[in-house]
C-alpha cells in the first residue's frame, strides 16, 4: 500500500497544505483531504438530509398529478418508473465525471438538476403535459442520483478513516428524518385538495371534474416551487463554500476497472434487492395492515400506523452509527438481514397484530443496510470510488423492478404471500455479507492489499 506520511502543498488549500489520511484497513489507495472539513461534513449531510425529503415529498405530491391528466394504468405505471429511469441514466456517467470536475461542481450541479425538475414539474402543471411530467420526473431523480452518487462518496472519504461507515450511517439518519417530515409538511401545504379514487371522478359532472382537476394542479404548483427554490439556495450556499476535494494518489502505469471488482458488482446486486425490498414493503404496509389474512386493522388504523415502518429506520441508522465503531461492518449487515428476513417470515406465518409489528419492524433492520452495502463495495475501490458510487446509486432503480415483480406474484397468490419476494432479496444481503466476510479471511485477499 502507498504511504503518504508528510504534508503537502496544494494551491486549493486555503491552509496551503494537504491533510493526507489513509483511507482504512479496508482500502488500500491513499486519499487526499484538501484542507480542514468539517464545514463541508455538515454540509454534505444536511444533503442526506434534503433528498430523504424530497422524495417523500415527491410522493405525496405526485398523485395529484395522475388526477389531472387523468391516467391509465400504464401512464400511471409509466410515472411511477420515471424518478428510478433517472437514477438509473444519470448515476454511473456522473460517477466517471466526479475525478475530473470535483466533489462540489458535482453536488452543486444535482442541486441544481433537481430545482430544475421541480421548476418542470410546475410547468407541466400550467400547460397541462402528461410528457412534460414524465421528463421532469426523470430530471428530477437524475439530480437527486448526483447528489447521492457524490455524496455518499464524500461523506465515506472526507473524514475520519476508520469512521466512514458511522459517518454514512449517521448521515443516513438524516435522511430518514426528512422522509418522516416530508408527508406532514407536504399534507400541509396540499391539505385543501384531496386527491379521490377512479369511482367518485366518474361520478363528477363534466363541469365538476374540470374544476376539480384545476384544484388539483394549483394544489401543487406552490409546493414545487418552494422544492425549487430551497434546492436553488442550497446550491447557491454551497457554492459558496470552500468545499475540500479528495485526490488518490495512484502508482504510475497501473490501469484498474470497477468492473475487475467482484465484490463492488455484488454490492450492487445487494443495492438493488434492498432498495427494491424497502420500497415493495412500504408502497404495501397499510394495504397489507389491513388485510383480512394479515394485520386485520381498520384502514384508518393502518395508515397511522405506516410512519412506524420509517421512523424504525430513524432510529436504527442513529443506533447502527453507534455500533459500527464497535462492530464489524459485516457483522452487522448480516444481523440485519437475518432480522428483515425474519420479521417477514412472522408476519406471513401470523395474522393479526403480531403479523402488522413484524413486518413494521422490518424498518428497523433496514435501517443499516445501505451504508454498510456502499461502504463495503467502494471500500477497495481508492480513485475509482466515485464511478464505483455511480454503479452503485444506479442499482436504486431495484425500487422499480422489485415491486414490479411483486405484484405480479401478489395477482397470483394475494399480498400476503408476495412479500416471498423481499424475503429472498434478504437472503442475498445475507449471503452477501457472509461472502464477504470469508474472502477478507482469505489469503489471497491479505496478499493483493499487500501488493497494492
């Protein structure tokens, strides 16, 4: 491995010096930290923060628009893939670009690519544009996959060494928060236009339905557009700020690939089954709580319920950033997936209320997954870790096919059973975490970070 003990100048220092840090026991290239940085942690993380937020915000708002232009199921399947279409086309380019613009030009610009699909947004609400929509959704998750594919990496490099994966842990707790507020202050914002079911709209008399659908989008201009405008100040603020860049140094003549890397390929797979399984349960939970076959609540009950489901994951990301500068990374993964996996397992087999707390404590196992899946498949990665983080934030697009694939099988066999799908997505986190666990034991593994 490359040492750097000594400091060195850089003209972007505002100290004139490079704070060089190693980057853990579990990555062999050496980073260079530009200057003093807790500024730009805190910065980053409030970006965690922001786009927990908007998402769940997001949710919320987009049903109003399926009212307005008044969709079937296959443009309303269509709006539903556009955010994940984002991610995918956007995040793994962005991650190649990172070396050569930076960490902050990068965070700056998905900023602003997510103000600019919120200013769209608005637009397809004021000349009513079904494709308009459709691209501002997919400008809108690409910004928010910039900002993930960047900050996820920063936030595991810029600080602490043998920190990183607390550090992410602690800044997912952040976004967590914003999705747990986003509903209330979205449902504020939109309280006086309440979307209605396919029934009572063709129950509306022409005139009525046109006025309703007039509701529905002035319902959610104002909301898009303080999305935009608080997305634009923060890209503003940030770049303001002296945000410190990270550099690698890297032996002359070596050539390296993200895709030589098995174990960043595998995390991949295991981002994808996780976003997708979190995304199935909870796009199911208050269907699910009050199903006759499983959690047999009242729908009202159930709904108020939901919010457990995320603030488990709150919770266990602040708990899991405590444990992990206690515990190995992987130990903890695959305590989590056993968990999930589990709580799912008692929830098809019980009815009740043991079936609705089982699969609400899910959450809580969640929780930690996607830090320690990320910080372990860039951990080896050194200069390639941003396009590492772009192959991995494109795997977010689980979010689509995962539920997808659900609901097929929930057609055939009814809700209950379909959560056989996130169930065997566990598994492979599990697997996966076992795996890795074994090849770090290895021989072969302790003699290439020798060499390296």
């Amino acid at each position: 491995m490359i040492e750097t003990k000594n400091l060195e100048r850089h003209p972007a220092s505002t100290s004139g010096l490079v704070n060089i840090r190693s980057l853990g026991p579990m990555q062999s290239p050496t980073a260079l930290v530009v200057g003093h940085d807790t500024v730009a942690l805190v910065l980053v993380t409030v970006l965690f923060f922001l786009w927990g937020f908007l998402a769940c915000f997001n949710d919320v708002l987009v049903p109003h628009f399926k009212t307005i232009f008044n969709l079937n199921r296959t443009e309303d399947l269509l709006v539903q893939l556009a955010l994940f279409v984002g991610y995918l086309l956007f995040s793994y380019p962005i991650g190649k670009v990172i070396p050569r613009i930076g960490y902050q030009k990068t965070m700056v610009s998905g900023l602003l690519a997510t103000g600019m699909g919120a200013f769209l947004a608005v637009t397809a609400t004021v000349w009513p544009s079904y494709l308009l929509f459709l691209i501002s959704m997919i400008v809108l998750g690409g910004g928010m996959a910039t900002l993930q594919v960047a900050a996820n990496a920063y936030l595991l490099l810029a600080g602490d060494s043998g920190q990183g994966t607390s550090r992410l842990m602690l800044a997912q707790a952040f976004n967590s928060l914003g999705r747990v507020i986003a509903p209330a202050l979205a449902g504020m914002l939109i309280i006086s236009s309440i979307p209605v079911n396919a029934l009572e709209l063709r129950n509306l008399s022409p005139d009525a339905l046109h006025y309703y659908r007039l509701s529905q989008a002035e319902s959610v201009k104002l909301p898009y557009v303080l999305m935009g405008l608080v997305v634009i100040t923060l890209a503003a603020i940030l770049a303001s700020v002296h945000i410190p860049d990270i550099r690698f140094s890297k032996p002359a003549g070596t050539t390296d690939s993200v895709w030589k890397h098995s174990n960043l390929l595998l995390a991949a797979v295991a981002i994808f089954l996780y976003v997708g399984s979190e995304v199935s349960i909870g796009g199911l939970l208050a269907r699910y709580l009050s199903l006759p076959d499983a959690g047999r609540l009242a729908l009202k009950t159930a709904i108020a319920l939901v919010p457990i489901f995320w603030i488990g994951a709150l919770i266990g990301r602040v708990a899991g950033a405590v444990i992990l500068r206690r515990l190995n990374t992987m130990v903890v993964l695959g305590v989590s997936a056993i968990g999930a996996a589990a709580m799912v397992g008692i929830s098809v087999a019980t009815r009740g209320h043991a079936s609705a707390w089982s699969i609400l404590c899910v959450g809580l196992f969640n929780s930690v997954m996607f830090p320690c899946i990320f910080a372990l498949g860039v951990s080896d990665l050194g200069q390639l870790t941003s396009e590492g983080s772009g192959l991995m934030i494109s795997a977010v697009a689980g979010g689509a096919v995962i539920p997808a694939l659900q609901a097929l099988l929930e057609a055939k066999v009814g809700a209950h059973y379909s959560l056989a799908i996130p169930a065997i997505c566990y598994l492979y986190i599990l697997w996966f975490a076992i795996h890795l666990t074994k090849a770090r034991r290895s021989p072969t593994w302790r003699t290439e970070q020798a060499v390296s």
